[in-house]
C-alpha cells in the first residue's frame, strides 16, 4: 500500500520512537492530559546548586535556657521546703498544747519529786475544775501507798518537796479538823499542797479480833492480818492560790457577833 504524499509512514512494530522535538519559540506547548497542572499554590521553590540556603534554626541550647529549665524544679523545691516548715511551725505549737490539756503539769511535777521508790507505790490522780480558772479552778489530789512506816514517809516527802522548791506554809486552817498522822502544808508560786501521811485504813474490824465468849470461830467477824496494814496511806491536795480561802485575810470574828461558830471556836452560851 502506497502511503499518501506527505504522510508518515507507520512505525514498525518494536521499533524505538525518536525523541520529540522542542517546540520553536512562539509556538504554543502542547499540553497532555497526564501533565500534572502547577499553580502557584502547588509550585514549590527549585533549588539549584550553588544557591545560598536561607537562615536554619538552631538547635543549640543556650546557657539561658539551661537556667530556666533549673529554675523551675527549683521554684518547686523551695515550696515544698516552705510549707514543710509551716507545718511543723503551726503543728508543733497545737501538739504541745494537746499534750499539756491531756497532762497536768502539776502531776508531771510530782512525778518528778525524789521520793524513793517505796514512798510513791499506787499512784491514783484525780482532778476537778478548770485548768484557767473559768469557772472553777482546778483541784487536783493524788493518794498513794508506802511500804514504810508514817514517820519516815513523811520525812522523805519532806525533804523532796524542799528540793523541789516548795516552802512549808502554816494557814490557820491546816488541818480543817484535827487528824491522825502527820499533817503539813506547803506552797510554791501561785500554788497550794495539803500533804497527808498516815497509818492505812485497814477497815472497820480492828486487827486481830477476838471472838466473844461463848461464839463460834465461824460466827466471829474476821480479823485482820497485820500484814495487810502496813506501810502508810499517803494524800496530796493541790489547787490554786487564788482559789484557796486560807491565801486571804481571816476575819477576826469575836464569838457570839454572829450567828455562826468560826472554826476551832467552841460554842458558848449567849450572856443572860
């Protein structure tokens, strides 16, 4: 088949196609539907070799940085370590006050009398009123046993008291009544002591008890081992000054002015 005038003939099967020649300038350029379109939203820089790149950002860290970075860690440390001491400032204070209300000082003092050891054997305290005198001062008492006889347990509450900074004192009214034993009164600041050291009370059945004439062992009361009264009872009043009425001035009361007896006045009968 003879091919037309100007015509190219048809590429053989297999054979390579010769590269497409640029088109002369002022032609237009053939576009194909599988070049990608650029706009300038999508163009993007070219570089060519030998340009000057633009300023990196440096990824060196500078010694104010590194500062910052301590302080922060710091700044925490430091607040820790401010509300430690704040606790402790403010819990300290409560803690010691607590232990105060819950121990009276007064006890904590007779604790720390030197009594030998068998002067001070069953401690017993007992307390009544208010600490700061709101409404009632307070009353403290404490009994205890020695296994000593009165005479020497009472010297040896003497002389600890003494090196304890009390001061006897001698009130019109120490004893209220009169008393078996030994019977003294201290004070010391703003307080009062009442000691009292005497023989135990073994009960109502005398000791060693005989039996009437004619009863029974069964029927006689029993008596009293005088193992089981030995030693002396020992009792310790405290209050405070302004509390104790025998502190003041006592009136100087003449009998038969008023209608009561003073103490220790005995009674007389009103003239006729």
């Amino acid at each position: 088949m003879v091919a037309p005038p100007g015509a190219r003939p048809p590429a053989a099967a297999g054979a390579a196609r010769p590269p497409a020649q640029a088109a002369p300038p002022g032609d237009p350029v053939r576009r194909s539907a599988s070049v990608p379109v650029v706009t300038p939203e999508t163009s993007q820089p070219i570089e060519t070799e030998g340009q000057p790149e633009g300023p990196r950002k440096s990824t060196r860290v500078t010694p104010a940085q590194l500062k910052e970075q301590f302080r922060e860690p710091r700044n925490i440390r430091l607040g820790v370590l401010a509300l430690g001491i704040l606790l402790v400032l403010v819990a300290l204070p409560i803690y010691s006050w607590s232990k105060a209300e819950a121990r009276d000082p007064v006890f904590a003092s007779l604790d720390t009398l030197a009594v030998p050891d068998w002067a001070n054997t069953k401690p017993v305290d007992q307390i009544d009123g208010n600490r700061w005198c709101l409404e009632e001062c307070r009353f403290r008492e404490r009994t205890t046993h020695s296994d000593n006889a009165p005479e020497e347990t009472a010297k040896a509450y003497h002389d600890a008291l003494i090196a304890n900074g009390w001061q006897t004192w001698k009130p019109a009214k120490c004893p209220e009544t009169k008393v078996d034993g030994s019977y003294t009164c201290w004070t010391r600041d703003e307080l009062t002591m009442d000691l009292w050291v005497r023989a135990p009370a073994c009960g109502n059945v005398p000791i060693g008890v005989q039996p009437e004439p004619g009863a029974t062992q069964s029927a006689a009361p029993p008596g009293l081992n005088p193992e089981d009264c030995k030693g002396s009872d020992v009792s310790i009043k405290v209050r405070n000054a302004i509390a104790d009425e025998r502190t003041g001035p006592q009136p100087d009361v003449k009998p038969g002015e008023v209608g009561e007896t003073p103490y220790g006045l005995v009674p007389t009968a009103a003239p006729s």
